[in-house]
C-alpha cells in the first residue's frame, strides 16, 4: 500500500514538473517569436517581417506617425530576405496599377488619385487645421464650389492669397505622399492646387470661378472625419 502511494506521488510530481516545463517552453517560444520580428522601411511603409508558424512572411504597414492602420500587403519566401523582396516587388505592383488607374482632369490635366489613395495620403499628411477646414468646406460644397472668400473664411485666413497658398500646399503634401520619388507624382500644376480641385467659370464681373473639389477627394474626406 504504502509503495503505492510513494508511487502516485512520484508520477504525480513528474507530470507537475512536466507541465511547468511546457509552459515555460511556450513562453520561450513566444519570447522568441517577438524578438525576431524584423522591422523595417521601404518607401512611405513601414515593414515588418519574421519566421510564422514555419513560414517566412513580410507585411507592409502604414509607416509612422500616421492615423491609418491595417494591413497594406503581404508577401511570403524561403527566408526572410525573400520574402522582404518579394513584399517589394508587390507594393510596387500596387502602386504601379493605382497609378494607371487615375483617371485625367479635364479642366487642368491634373492625374486625380482614387478615393482610396486620397484617404491614405489624408491620414499621413501633415496638414494643418485650417487646411482641413478648408478641405471639408470644399468637400461639402461639391460640385458648386466655393469663392475664395469663402474658402479663405473656411480656414479662418484674413488674406485669399495666405489661403490660396495653403491650399496649394496641402496639395503638394498629398503628392508627396503618394509618390516615392519626385518623378512618379501625380501633376500639380505651378501650385499644388490642381491636386485639390479645379476653377469653375469666371463669373460676370471676370473674377476667380469658385474652386471645385475633385469628387474623389470630397469622397475621401467624408471617410477620413
């Protein structure tokens, strides 16, 4: 009987042991699994990559400091670098298609990004306030525009021209985000206005017409407020 016991007792302390080893194994492994995630930089995202469950897999975030998140694009491969390269070769695929896929502004020329890009670009850009206020006034007038007293009163500016130039710049910033290198951004024009939206007719007294938003990014500016 008591050989018994003293036999329990040892079997019952090995499975105690047992189990304490496995879970220190899975915190190990978990220590492990975070300590080999690779981050890094290509373009305007931020890259992370890294051995999952015996697959080598690299994704693509929006870098930051930015208000986006989720998942831009993945890419697996034989080892990390592989896969690092072949998450290369798939953002620049994206980026390649969303380029073919803007359409051409009639009244400037301007290539106009989809709502999707704009959206993107709206939540990395490092625009300023007013510069929003006048982006949302625009994108709440539509297609009938606003004068630029109007817009100018929107961002709480005293001069058109302090406006005008603001606008411009936010323009600019949003190509500049949506392109790596100065040769792929969208056309802005002399100004970086053209990104933003276009003139309307000058009214009868040969003023100005007012500024219209492109709808995509009277679109994008819904989604991003």
């Amino acid at each position: 009987m008591t050989q018994q016991i003293a036999t329990h007792r040892t079997q019952a302390g090995r499975d105690i042991f047992k189990s304490a080893s496995k879970k220190s194994k899975a915190k190990e492994t978990k220590k492990d699994a975070a300590l080999t995630i690779r981050v890094g930089e290509y373009g305007r995202y931020q890259i992370k990559s890294g051995r999952l469950a015996g697959t080598y897999i690299a994704r693509a975030f929006p870098k930051p400091p930015t208000q986006a998140r989720g998942l831009i694009a993945e890419a697996t491969g034989e080892t990390e670098e592989a896969a690092i390269t072949a998450l290369h070769a798939a953002i620049e695929a994206r980026d390649a298609r969303r380029t073919e896929d803007r359409k051409t502004d009639p009244h400037t020329g301007t290539l106009v990004p989809s709502t999707d890009e704009y959206v993107e670009a709206l939540h990395s850009a490092n625009l300023t306030r007013p510069q929003r206020a006048m982006l949302m006034a625009l994108s709440l007038a539509e297609t009938d525009g606003l004068t630029e007293l109007k817009v100018a009163e929107a961002g709480s500016y005293k001069s058109r021209t302090s406006a005008n130039r603001a606008l411009a710049s936010a323009g600019r910033m949003i190509a500049g985000y949506l392109s790596q290198d100065e040769a792929a951004a969208p056309s802005t024009g002399s100004d970086g206005g053209t990104l933003i939206g276009y003139r309307g007719d000058p009214d009868q007294d040969q003023k100005p017409g007012n500024w219209i938003m492109h709808p995509e990014l009277c679109d994008a500016m819904r989604i991003v407020t």
